[in-house]
C-alpha cells in the first residue's frame, strides 16, 4: 500500500528553509533531522528568500501608512486654527475696553 502524501504547514516550512539557506548541513541531513524527504526542501528556500522582502517592505508600507495619517491630521489642525482665530476675535471683549479707552481720553477736561 502507498504512504499517504504529507502535507506541511506553512511554520514548519518557515522552520526549515532558513536552515537550508544557512547552508551548514546538507540537505539530506536537514532531510533526516526533520524527516522529510531532501527534495521539497530546495524549493521551500525561494519563497523564503522572495518574501523576505515583503516582510521589510511591509514595514515601510506601514510606517509609510501612519505617516501619511499623521500629516493629515496636522494639515486638519492647520486649517482649523484660522476659523477659531476669527471667532475668538468676534467675541474677544478686548476690541470694546480700547474703544471706551481711546472715548475717555478724547473727552476735554474742563477746569
């Protein structure tokens, strides 16, 4: 009767490739440690290596992402502060104090 073809998860992939790219053992003693045969572990290493990448590159993906997010939230602030400017300049009652200082002193003094 045939063996069963096994399948392997993706971790145990992850396990062996680097393994096999650290180039230490040869592949039939990699193959026997961790019981599988030598010849799927060959193509285990290229997406290891092709996805190594991705992994960097998705980390400046998402510093990229959070920095974009932070500007936009700054530029938000930016546009903000005029409009409140203007309306704390409308109910400032410090513009009607100099008004009745500058009616005060035009008042002559009569003796």
């Amino acid at each position: 009767m045939a063996k069963k073809r096994q399948r392997r998860c993706a971790d145990f992939t992850f396990r062996v490739a680097p393994e096999a790219l650290k180039a230490q053992k040869t592949l039939s003693q990699l193959a026997s440690e961790y019981e599988v045969h030598p010849t799927p572990i060959t193509p285990w290493k290229k997406p290891f290596l092709d996805g190594g990448s991705g992994l960097f590159g998705q980390q400046r993906a998402r510093e990229h992402q959070a920095q974009t997010a932070r500007e936009a939230e700054l530029f938000e602030q930016i546009g903000r502060l005029p409009m409140e400017l203007a309306g704390l300049k409308k109910s400032c009652p410090v513009g009607l104090s100099r008004n009745r200082r500058s009616e005060n002193r035009s008042i002559p003094t009569t003796k």
